[in-house]
C-alpha cells in the first residue's frame, strides 16, 4: 500500500496495523500470545527520518503500542540496531 499523507490513509494504516499486530481480536478481548500471526507487515522507511544512519530500509512490525502510540520495529540489520519503537505518524510519512 502506498498512502498519501491524508487523515483517511493514517486512520487506515494504524487499522491495518491493529489487525496484524492483533490478529483481528483485540475487540474480542481473546488471548493470543501464543499463536503464529496470519499476517506479516513490513514497512518501508527512510533511516534519516527516524534519527538512524542510512537511507531506505524495510522492516518488519513487531508489536504495535497504543499506550505511547509506537510500533516496534525489528530491524534486518540487528547487528547495527536492536529492535526499536517509531511513533506511528512518524513511520507513516
């Protein structure tokens, strides 16, 4: 998916990654801890704009947090960078 940068294209990429992140049954209040996901997000992002060394980068999302509204970011090159938090709106433009 490519977004704009419109409100409509925030509220559904923050949609989508609730449901990944959730596996759809966050509103059923389920528990889901242990289950192989049935779908992935990868996200591509540019280095420089969330403060690291490098150009474009793609990712996969590991958890989505509410409370601070983030995503957890695993990066391939874990080597250079642990898993790191990325505010939503941030990761989305």
């Amino acid at each position: 998916m490519r977004p704009d940068n419109s409100a409509e294209h925030l509220e559904k990429f923050v949609q989508s990654l609730e449901r990944v992140c959730t596996g759809g049954r966050q509103a059923k209040g389920q528990n889901f801890s242990d289950e192989i996901p049935k779908e992935l997000m990868a996200i591509s992002y540019s280095r420089e704009a969330v403060g690291q060394i490098g150009g474009g980068q793609y990712s996969p999302v590991a958890a989505l947090d509410r409370e601070t509204n983030s995503v957890l970011m695993l990066d391939t090159a874990r080597y250079k960078y642990p898993p790191h938090r990325i505010p939503i709106e941030l990761i989305f433009h």
